[in-house]
C-alpha cells in the first residue's frame, strides 16, 4: 500500500514590471489555484518596488502568495516556469532585468534542499524588502529554515522605498 502525498505549504514571490503588472500577477495568483492538488490559501497585497540589482528599469509590483500543494517541491517549481511562459515571459532575459512576471519559490514546508535546479529556502530572503514585507502580511509567524521567522528578516530588512498598494 503507498503512502498519500502529504500536503504541504509552500509560499510563493511574484514580481512584474513590464505591462500590465498588477493584472498579471493576479493571473499568476488564479493560476496557481488551478494546479493540481494544489490551493492558494492567502496572497498579500500588492507593493511598489524599486528594483533589486545592478540592471536599470522601472518599477516593480510584488505578492507573496501561501500555498498548500501535494507536488514535490521539483514538481512545483518546474509547474512555476511554464506559468511563467504562459504568462508571457520572455526566455532568455537578462539576469536581473525588466520582465513581465517572476515567480520565485521561496520556502517549502521545512524542506532544505540546494540543487542546481532549486536551492530551499530561497537564499535571498534575508534581503528582500519586496519578498519579506507580503509574506509579513500573510505568514508573519512563519519559521523560514536557517533564517528566522517573517516578520522578524522584516523588521531587519532596508525599506528601501517600498510602497503598499491595497
């Protein structure tokens, strides 16, 4: 007899800055309710950002949306990159440029893991005003393995001129 495939939480970054980056990311949020076996149970609202890395361009709009999935975490992040493209990402970008969604996984239940495809958690939690103030909002009391609690990496992040929209 197997095993059930346990649920477990996950959370998930977005970000966009190219075209109508608010809708978008809504279309990424309703997306992600239609995985398979999988269940949105609370988005943030949306922040303005100012963009994180050495590229120059407009603008961010970001979310943290919580999630609980049956997929393993390779599963889930390979579902993220072809919502990605459906949703309009261009492939070969720039690293650290303009683009019209990003998803990020950032944690993944207590799983820590760190494969050239996936490192978890996402390593750059600790200084993302842009990850750490949504999931604040949604999951202040979340325990990120080897880093803290959210709203704790929130309380030490730079603001670095971070807007809250809704």
């Amino acid at each position: 007899m197997s095993q059930p495939v346990l649920w477990q939480p996950a959370y998930v970054g977005l970000g966009s800055n190219l075209g109508d980056s608010r809708g978008v990311i809504r279309r990424a949020i309703e997306a992600l309710g239609s995985f398979s076996d999988t269940r949105v149970i609370a988005t943030s609202p949306h922040y303005r950002t100012v963009p994180f890395g050495p590229v120059e361009q407009g603008a961010f709009i970001n979310a943290v949306a919580g999630v609980i999935t049956r997929h393993p975490p390779l599963d889930f992040l390979r579902a993220l990159r072809t919502l990605e493209r459906q949703l309009g990402r261009a492939e070969g970008r720039a690293r650290w440029g303009p683009r019209e969604i990003d998803l990020d996984l950032l944690t993944f239940g207590d799983t820590i893991l760190a494969t050239d495809e996936l490192t978890l958690p996402h390593p750059g939690i600790p200084e993302r005003d842009f990850v750490l103030y949504p999931l604040r909002d949604i999951a202040p009391q979340l325990l990120i393995p080897m880093m803290g609690r959210a709203a704790e990496l929130a309380a030490r992040v730079a603001d670095r001129g971070i807007e809250r929209l809704d």
